[in-house]
C-alpha cells in the first residue's frame, strides 16, 4: 500500500485529496508517517525510522501503524 | 470572422437573481469584467425588480427588465430592439434554462441585428434535456441513470414494477424530490406538478458522490475548459454554498467526451453522480453556465471571457491547466438601495 503521488500535506499535518477534494487532519506523528511514506519506502523501514527516532516500543508502534494504515485506507489516502 | 474586440464592448447578460439558488449572471459578469483582454459595458436583462444585480452598479452598468418567457420570442424581440437601439449591444449571453429556447429560435435574427450568441443549436439543446437523457446516454454510451416520464397520476401506479425506492421525481426545468414510499411518489408529483407542470421525471437513485462540472465547448466538438469541482456546502435546496476544485482526468475526459459527441457550443454544466463503484453517472446537463462559474476564472480558466472571445469569432486554444483544490464559499449579502432606484425599475422597466 502507498499514499496516492497527488495527495497533499503540509507540516503541521493538513491532508488534502485533489481526487475526492476531502482534507483530514492529523498530530504532527501521523504527518511525519505520512511524509514518510511518501518518499516511497517500505513500512518496514517508516517502523525503523519511527522507533530510532522516538522512545516507542516496537510492537505497540507497529500496531498503531496498522491501525493508521486502516484509516487511510478508508480515506482513500491509500491505494 | 473575428472581430475587434479593443473596445469597451456591450454584452447583455441575464440571471441577475442572487438568492438562496442563485442565477449565474453576477457570477458571469465578474468573470468577465476580470478579463484583461477586453473592456465592457455589461446590460442586465431581468425579470423582477428585486434581483440583486440590478443594485449591484460596480457590476452592471444598466439593466432592463425583459418579457418572461411564456411571453414567446415576439415579445422578446420586440424588447431586444428597443434595448438595442438604446445600447447597440453586441453579444447576449442567456443564463437561464427556461429563456434558452426563445433566444436560440432568435439567434439568426440577433445575427442579422449584429448581436452575437454564442450557445448551442437546438438539436443539441434538445438532446440533452432531461426528458431524452436516457436515450443520449445510450446513444453515446454515458452512463446514465434510468428514468421514466410521467404525463399523468394514474402511470405511478406501474412504476413500482420497474424502480426500487428510493426514486428522484423531477421537475421538467428544476427541482428534484427523493422519495421512499408510494405515499411520497405521489406528494412529490403533486408538489413538481404545481410547480413546473407536465411532464414530469421519476429517475432512478443513484448512490454517490455528486460532482458538478463546468465546460465550455467551441461548437465543433473541442472542449475549450473543463472544471470539476466538488460541492462542500449544500444547502437545503441542493445548490453548492462552498465546493472545491478537484483533480481527476477521469472527469475531465467524460466532459471532453460530451462536447466531442454534442459538438457543444457555449458553456455547460454536467452533474455527475460518482457511484460507489466508480461509475460516473451523468444525472443532468444544464445547458448553461453554473452558479459557481466564478471558480473557473479563480482557478485559471476563464470560461465566460473565452465564451466572449470566441462569440466575436476568435481563436481560443483549450486550457490545458487549472489550479486544484481552489475553493469557493458563497455568502449572502444585505445589498442597500433606495426607493427611487426600486421605482426606476419598477416603473419604467430600466434601471
């Protein structure tokens, strides 16, 4: 699964889908994921990211992200 | 033969009405008076003294009000003349749907009196109407959704056997009303009927998400600007008080693709009902330039300048580009006038 190349996001977590116009926010984690992620790496590698850069435990991130994933998904942030 | 538009330009323009569902003639004059190619002098043409474009000067240099349409073309000529002697107008752009068949039965009279249009023919007018959308659509291959027209009370009885609930009853010009159960099919026809008279359309429902497009086609199958944009806003009539412009080639080949089939001239609205499962439905074309036609300059594409620029013959090159997530949120506005100014177009038919 990868972000959509169109979708739009500013720093402070402001998500905009040009195909759908809906905009979505999210804290400033979720903006650096989706950042991320649009560089075009593997999940594996945004989890690798994520826990050397932030105290988190491994298992509960990847949980969480899965959990994120699901609702880009819905959003059609995802394809 | 392209002619010289260096001058201060006069164009007529109607649907000067800015209400809860608003007319796009303000929204048409801005756009051109925006333009910086050419200058104008904007005439409105109304049909009631309280349209508030008559009140808005800075827009409209002089208004006249014009016969309704079930006056027939005669009574409308008759007022065009005068107002042409008056104002040697040289272009009238129509904004509403119900006016649009006289002034295309006057088009070549117009001509004659050096007044340009620039909409499409009434073959292509008719085509589209909503009474024969299902044919064109199947015809043109559109995905469009089913319907059946309604002359009298008694063919409601039947249409159970071929829609499911809920059904869309429809105006011939406007409204539409969604209805869940016989009891409901029967008080919207009433209530459309009283309203707007037979025929009247019951439409299959589809699910989706609604998309308006703006287009602009050059008569001879080029779609010149296309603008989809996606309602934010609704209000209780349907009409979008905010949308936003969107980025999908998907509907801006299905606009392309009209305009090629229709060889449409002049400027259009196509709703477009997106399905759950990604079919765009085409539900309506209104044959003219949308409320929110605004948006189309805001964004990049001019459409109501190019319509002028092509009405006296030049060349317009289609946009190729327009600016995604451009958003519109309409307002209402206490617009304060005088007495005497009500008085002028009440009395005397001009302002």
């Amino acid at each position: 699964m990868t972000i959509r190349k169109n979708i739009a996001i500013s720093d402070e977590g402001f998500l905009f889908n040009p195909t759908t116009g809906d905009s979505f926010s999210t804290n400033g984690i979720g903006a650096e994921i989706v950042l991320l992620m649009k560089k075009n790496i593997l999940l594996s590698e945004v989890v690798d990211t994520m826990c050397n850069k932030y105290d988190v435990d491994k298992t509960l991130f990847e949980r969480d992200l899965e959990e994120f994933m699901l609702q880009l998904k819905d959003y059609s942030i995802l394809e | 033969m392209s002619k010289d538009i260096k001058h201060k330009i006069v164009i007529a323009v109607t649907g000067l009405n800015a209400i809860d569902s608003p007319g796009p003639g303000v929204a048409v004059i801005r756009a051109i008076r925006e333009c910086p190619d050419f200058e104008v002098r904007i005439i409105g043409l109304s049909y009631e003294s309280l349209e508030p474009g008559l009140y808005m000067h800075d827009l409209v240099d002089k208004t006249y009000q014009i016969p309704y349409p079930t006056a027939g073309t005669d009574a409308l000529m008759g007022r065009i003349q005068y107002i042409h002697e008056k104002e040697n107008l040289e272009l009238i752009i129509p904004n509403f749907d119900a006016e649009l068949f006289n002034f295309m039965k006057l088009r070549d009279a117009l001509k004659k009196m050096g007044i340009a249009t620039f909409m499409p023919d009434l073959d292509q007018f008719e085509a589209r109407d909503k009474m024969k959308l299902f044919e064109f659509g199947k015809k043109h291959d559109f995905c469009v959704p089913k319907d059946k027209i309604i002359h009298e009370f008694r063919e409601l009885a039947q249409l159970e056997k071929d829609f499911e609930y809920p059904m869309v009853i429809k105006g011939k010009f406007y409204d539409a009303i969604i209805a869940n159960s016989m009891e409901q099919v029967e008080k919207a026809f009433y209530k459309i009927l009283s309203k707007w008279g037979l025929p009247i359309i019951v439409q299959e429902f589809i699910k989706g998400t609604e998309i308006n497009i703006a287009a602009l086609g050059d008569g001879e199958g080029n779609a010149i600007s296309v603008i989809p944009m996606r309602k934010l806003y609704i209000t209780d009539k349907g009409k979008a008080w905010a949308g936003i412009t969107l980025d999908d080639e998907s509907f801006i080949e299905l606009a392309q693709k009209f305009i090629k089939a229709t060889k449409w001239r002049g400027g259009c609205e196509l709703e477009v009902m997106l399905s759950y499962d990604g079919k765009p439905y085409i539900m309506e074309v209104n044959p003219r330039f949308p409320a929110w036609i605004y948006l189309t300059a805001a964004a990049g594409q001019n459409q109501p300048a190019s319509l002028v620029k092509m009405a006296f013959g030049q060349k317009v090159e289609p946009f190729t580009e327009y600016e995604v997530g451009k958003i519109f949120v309409r307002y209402a506005w206490d617009l304060i006038t005088d007495i005497r100014e009500f008085q002028k177009i009440s009395g005397n038919g001009e302002l």
